[in-house]
C-alpha cells in the first residue's frame, strides 16, 4: 500500500496560482450596430403586428428584444491602459486587453485593473541601522501590473499590498547596512546609493512578485540622521573630516620636505649635518602645516649662529 506524500502549504499555492489568459474577444461596433437595427426592427414589427393585429409579428418583435439586449450587455469599452477581468460563475475566463470597443460573453463580470505606471512614495520611518543609530527614511517606487489575473485573485487589494510590502522592504534594508561606513569600506547606505537602491528594487520585487506586479524602479528620496542625534553626528563627521585634512596636510608636507632636502644634497647647495637637517625638517613641517600664515625671521649672522 502507498502512502502519498503530503501536500505543502507552497504546494498548494502553485497548483491554485492563477495565471493571466487573453480572453475571446470580437469588435464591438459591429454587435452595437446589430443590436441598433435589432430593437429598430423588433420595435416595427411590434408596432405593425399590433396596427394590424396580426399576432405572430408581435411575437417576433418581442423576441428580438431581449436578443438585442443581450448583444448591448456583451459590450464593453477597453481604453488604452486598463484592462479588464472577465469573470463567469466564479471562474477566471481571461483578460481583454486590446483597447476600443469589445463584445464579451454578456453572462461575464467584468473587472477593471488599471495596467498604467504607478508611483508610490512610501511615509518617512524612523529605524535603527545596522549599527544601532536612529535614522529617517523614505523611497519612492514606480510599479506596474503585469499579470491582470493574480493581481485581482492572489491579493485582497493590491495597491495595498504593494503599499505595505514597500514599506516592509524599506525598513528591512534600512536596518540591514549602516548609515556611514566611517573610512571601513564596507557597503552603507549614504556611500553606496546605487547599490543600495538596487538591492531595496530587487526586494520589493520579489515581495510583489505574488501580486503580478513589477518592479520598474525604486529610489531613496529621504535618508538622514534621526533630530535626537543629527546634531552629535555632525559634529562626528565633521571631526572625521579635519582629521582625514590633516593627514592629506601632513602626508604632503612630509613629502615636500623630503623632495627638499633631496635636491638640495643632488645639487651640492649646502651641506647640513644632522642635527641642522632635523631643525631645517621642523621648520618646515611647521610652514607647512600650520593653519595660520607663519612669520618669516631673517638669519643675519652664519648658519650655525
């Protein structure tokens, strides 16, 4: 006796998964041109059959009422990015895509999905980074239905759906990088906004995937220190920047001293024991790398007085 395997909850979501079809479909305006003439003719035929009383075009006239009707309810105008869900007896029977006028099973439920561009900003969230520091944070994505059929039965309300999974994203890749690399190299969110964007744009598609949405672009619109401690890393990022100023100072007085003494002992100018070269050094790195302008002292005696 074989026992069968049992059925995954992920299993069962992919044999249920509803894909988008195209739906048959026909011109519309010669149906609404024959429903015209229809209720013309019905309308004739009841008036003549009842002027001179003659039973069976009465008959004909009212038959051709209702078949009139049914070609006016078949139709429905599909305009240029809209689509629409067709829907009978609680079963998906395609998508019309194709815009203009358009006859349906007049028995269908038609459903509209916008296929248009969207833009949807997400609020500013207040989240803690990799490193533990409160920050703000907002992006922007511009999406798209792609699968009519999964974005009207895989999800409640998709715009909600793509609303609350951006934002989810948003606050998962916030908390996942540091804000500042500090000098480390490593990934951050304010050096490596390209990157950055790139994995928050794959996230949020594959969070939407389910949906029938797609992901054309996402962006951070607002990435900057929470009020409570913006001011404290101000002043950090300004202590990083004097000293990482002082080191390109230092490096290159050091390097015009070197190249100085090294001319002047290939040229033959002078010569400077050790001692004369250490003070010739120190008052070098000192023009150098002060802040302020230095004042020159005229020596009018001989070097070593």
């Amino acid at each position: 006796m074989m026992v069968e395997a049992p059925v995954s909850a992920a299993q069962r979501s992919t044999a249920n998964k509803v894909s988008e079809t195209e739906a048959h479909s026909s011109p519309g305006i010669p149906v609404l041109c024959a429903s015209i003439l229809g209720v013309a003719a019905a309308t004739g035929l009841l008036i003549l059959g009842i002027v001179s009383k003659n039973a069976p075009l009465s008959v004909l006239g009212v038959v051709l009422y209702p078949i009139s009707d049914i070609g006016f309810h078949g139709l429905t105008a599909v305009v240029p990015g809209e689509a629409r869900v067709l829907q009978l007896f609680g079963a998906y029977r395609g998508t019309v895509r194709t815009p203009g006028l358009r006859w349906v099973n007049p028995f269908t439920k038609r459903r509209k999905v916008s296929t248009r561009v969207r833009n949807h900003e997400t609020p500013i969230a207040k989240v803690n980074d990799a490193d533990g520091n409160p920050i703000e944070i907002a992006a922007v994505v511009v999406w798209q239905v792609s699968d009519t059929a999964q974005a009207t039965y895989a999800v409640d309300d998709y715009p909600r759906f793509v609303a609350t999974q951006t934002e989810t994203a948003v606050r998962h890749v916030a908390s996942s990088y540091p804000y500042d690399s500090r000098g480390t190299g490593a990934l951050s969110l304010r050096d490596n906004a390209d990157e950055i964007t790139g994995r928050l744009s794959a996230e949020i598609a594959d969070r939407v995937q389910s949906a029938g949405v797609e992901v054309i672009e996402s962006r951070l619109t607002r990435l900057s220190y929470a009020p409570e401690i913006a001011q404290a890393m101000l002043r950090q990022q300004q202590a990083n920047a004097v000293v990482g100023a002082r080191q390109r100072i230092v490096e290159g007085a050091v390097g015009m001293v070197q190249l100085a003494l090294q001319r002047l002992e290939e040229d033959g100018v002078v010569e400077l024991d050790e001692e004369r070269k250490a003070a010739m050094v120190s008052n070098l790195l000192v023009v150098l790398c002060s802040e302020q302008a230095t004042q020159q002292v005229v020596n009018t005696g001989s070097l070593y007085q």
